[in-house]
C-alpha cells in the first residue's frame, strides 16, 4: 500500500554503476570503483578484475600485514562522503600461505600506510573482526565478532559510528560497532586484500557487491525517494544483477508469462522493462494515472490489475482491470465508494481477484468477482491481514497477519477457513510469493524494531525462502530496500530467478 511516485529519472547500469559516488576525476573506472592502489611497500603490484557479465571483483595483493602502525594492502576504492553502506560476499582463492591473510571493506583517510582507518575484516582462519586505527600512526585495536569464517560482509557508517556486520549466508548478521572515532567526512572506501605475507601474493573474489548511500534520517515516507537497482537473482546460485537503475522510486517488479518483461511501477504509471534489451517503456494505463505498487498479472498472462488511487473516490486505491497490451480505459471491478481495497492477486481460474480492503474499519483480506463485483470476506481480525495470494494450484491462500503481535506469514483456503501460522521467529514477514511449482515461498523480513503494521521504505531487510508446506526459513539476499521491495509476485516463469529493488541514492 502505497502513495504515487514522482520524478522519473532512469539510469542505464553501463554509464553510472556509480551514480551518487564522487569519484577521482582522474581514475579509471573498475566497475563500482574509480580506482585501485597499492598502499605501503609492498613486494608484489595488487591487481583488480572485474566481471562485468557476473559483476564480480577479484582483488589480488601482497602485503606484510594490516595491524600494528601501518598497513600494507591492495585497495580498489570510491571516495564517499557522509553515511554508507558497503556490502558483498567474499571467498579467497586457495588455501593461501598464511592463516591471517585478511579480505574485507576498509574505510580510510588517507592512501598512506599508517592512514586512520577502519577494516571489516575476514582472516583465512576464518576470524572476523573490526579493526580500527583511531588516527594516523597510533596502534590498531580490534573488536572480534563470534562468527567463524564469515562470507558475508557489511559495514556501515553512521555519522562517527562504524558498524560491521557479517554472517555465513542464509544466517542472520552477527554485529559489532565503533562509536569513539572521529574521521575525516570524506573517506578512501574500497575492497581490500592483503597476504599477511611480504613475499606472497593473494587473491579473494567478492559478489553481490554493494555500495549504498541511504535515505536522510529525516526523510518524508511517500515524499522523499532516493534511487532504486532493479535487480534479477538466480533462485540456484543466489548470485545477483543489478539490470537497471533509476535516480528516483522504482518499485514491485513482476514478470510477463513469457518471461521476456518487468512491469514495475513510478511516478503513478506502469513501465515495461524489456529483459532482453534493457529498454523501458511505459503501459498504457489510461486515466489511470495514480497507481500504487499492487499491480498482477492474471494467470493466463492477458490481464492486469492495478490499484488506482481514484478521484472520483476521493483518492481511495480502486481495483481495475486491462489488457496486458495496454489500455485507455481500465475496468472498475471493486463497486464505488467501498473504501480502500490494494490488490494482490488472481484466482487461479481468472474470475475473481485477491485484495487487502479497508471495511467496517479495519483491514482484512476479500475477494471480489471481476464480473459482478461482488465481495466476500475472508479474514476478520482488529489487526492487519495483507499480501495475499494463491498457491498456483489454488489450494491455498498465502497471507501476513500479525494477529500474533509480530507480523508473520499464514494460509487459508480459498473460502478463508483453515487458516495457520506458517513463521514464528522474531521478525516481521511480509509478502509470500509462491514458487510456479508450488514448493517454496519467497518474502521479505523486516528487523524487530519496526511497527508490525508498517512496511516501511529505506530498512535493512532479509529476504527469506522457505517451504510452502512450513520449515525453517533461510535467508537468499541481505538487501536495503523494503517497501517496494517485492510487493507482488516475483517469480520469473520457469521458477529459476526472481526479481526485487534494492534501493540507493542515486544521481542523473
């Protein structure tokens, strides 16, 4: 449920993967960074790689250590001012010479050896620590963190705060931060390497990089947006793409049944983001021109429904219909004047649709038939029930509720009995995509400190897979973002990638 968008700024990936990062004028452009230096004597010259079609980095380098008074290290690096968020998954090559070669995110002053600094590190022994050097020249401190080998890293700074957070993947972060340093507010921020071994030379791979510039901590919901990655991930690999990036709010992607489209939302209109080629185009809409982000395609892939915020009732989110192709007048199907009603999905047969709806004060889960409008209510709880969908055999509901204090995920059948408690950890569940084969669902987690009732935009969140049947969920992507996220379904046809935004600040 959201309010319209405003200023649509796309961004091809080729010509700014680093859109809102102030660079070297006089660097060479390594993918996500200006550039890459060798920092103190070392015996070996560090090398960096990138893969563009993986949008992978390969950082090589020698170096004695990065302890004590000085470092000596390979970095490719931005500078970047103010808050940040860097992040990546990191996997050394080989066994290596030494135990304590280190792979990390260091945030620097300056490119000399005996810099302040502070390094989000990994050892090849697996020890994870935030190391840090309060200013140039003094001895380095450290602070461990209680995850052996770790191959997920983030750090990120908030005013004089540093926080380093790792994981193995598909675990939760473990977290520890600095909060005593006081660095210079433009800052050398890189991928760095070093052997821990004068005469040796290293070599680690990171992916799903990141760097991220965050939203204003006074910043307005639904009227202040910073930028947005439209990302696609493989569901085998978990490897990430970013595909397309905009200056502005892009949000709930979901794929045509031929698997050759995106339609996400902007601005109030839908755009068609063409896999293949990259082109965007907008769909005709019509009159409808004040779209939220609950927007699905029916299941024989010729329709789709919008949620229209409606003059006509007084700004109310409308349910229609219209040809995939596109239209200039949109079918009403929810009866005027009903109230709020944000869309979620298709009845497997096409006849009926799934939707979220503010009635008699509060917000349940109905269903309305697409040919006479008329409505059936589902659930019934004081509390919230959303984001509802069917199981592609049309068994099931799929829904959030947080009837049970935190928002958690649920089923019902079709007629809205039945219905159980699917999670039950701390977090608060949004957004049950089921997979094309009926087995998984994939959705977004928000942390325990939000209000169980929002889904907020601009919060470090999880997106989780687990069995349709229940289980243990697993984490698949560590991402910033949230609403607009993955708000509708997402699975791309053959059930083999899925597609969500993860957001950044963004310029032209």
């Amino acid at each position: 449920m959201i309010n319209h968008l405003k200023h649509w700024q796309p961004i091809s990936l080729g010509a700014v993967l680093a859109a809102g990062i102030s660079l070297s004028a006089h660097a060479h452009d390594i993918g996500q960074f200006a550039s890459h230096s060798d920092i103190g004597p070392v015996a070996h010259k560090g090398q960096v790689e990138f893969n563009a079609a993986e949008q992978s980095y390969t950082v090589s380098a020698s170096g004695k250590n990065m302890w004590g008074k000085s470092d000596e290290l390979n970095l490719a690096f931005n500078e970047l001012s103010g808050d940040f968020i860097v992040r990546a998954q990191v996997q050394f090559e080989g066994d290596g010479t030494d135990p304590h070669r280190k792979a990390g995110w260091d945030v620097r002053e300056s490119l000399t050896p005996d810099s302040a600094h502070v390094f989000a590190a990994v050892h090849g022994d697996g020890l994870s620590s935030l190391q840090f050097r309060p200013s140039a020249g003094d001895d380095t401190d450290e602070y461990r963190l209680k995850v052996a080998a770790p191959d997920v890293i983030q750090l990120e700074r908030r005013g004089d705060t540093y926080i380093f957070s790792a994981a193995k993947f598909g675990q939760p972060f473990q977290v520890t931060q600095v909060s005593h340093l006081t660095l210079a507010d433009t800052l050398y921020v890189g991928l760095a390497v070093c052997a821990h071994n004068a005469d040796a030379t290293e070599r680690a791979t990171f992916n799903n990089v990141r760097i991220i510039k965050p939203a204003d901590k006074d910043f307005t919901p639904y009227q202040d947006y910073i930028g947005s990655n439209l990302e696609i991930m493989d569901m085998e690999s978990f490897e990430r793409r970013i595909v397309y990036r905009a200056a502005n709010s892009i949000q709930a992607p979901n794929w045509t049944h031929d698997g050759a489209t995106l339609i996400f939302n902007s601005e109030g209109l839908l755009h068609n983001y063409d896999v293949k080629s990259g082109a965007v185009s907008e769909l005709n809409t019509g009159f409808a021109t004040n779209n939220n982000n609950d927007h699905v395609l029916s299941w024989d892939g010729q329709q789709i429904g919008i949620s229209h915020h409606a003059k006509e009732e007084d700004g109310r989110s409308t349910l229609y219909t219209l040809p995939l192709t596109g239209s200039d007048k949109p079918t009403q199907v929810t009866k005027p004047g009903v109230g709020h009603s944000y869309l979620h999905g298709f009845s497997p047969d096409d006849k009926s649709l799934i939707f979220t709806a503010d009635r008699q004060g509060q917000y349940d889960i109905y269903s309305v038939d697409i040919a006479t409008g008329k409505e059936t209510q589902l659930t019934n709880t004081k509390t919230l029930d959303d984001g509802s969908e069917y199981s592609p055999d049309g068994s099931k509901i799929y829904f959030n509720s947080n009837r049970t204090g935190t928002m958690q995920l649920w089923r019902m059948t079709p007629d809205g009995s039945a219905q159980e408690q699917l999670t039950f950890d701390r977090y608060n569940d949004w957004f049950p995509h089921v997979s094309p084969d009926g087995k998984n669902i994939v959705f977004l987690s928000y942390m325990d400190d939000i209000d169980s009732g929002d889904h907020p935009f601009y919060r470090h969140v999880y997106l989780r897979q687990m069995p349709a049947s229940g289980g243990e969920p697993t984490i698949i992507a560590y991402l910033y973002g949230g609403q607009g996220s993955i708000n509708v379904p997402s699975w791309s046809p053959d059930g083999k990638r899925i597609a969500f935004i993860s957001n950044t600040k963004l310029t032209q």
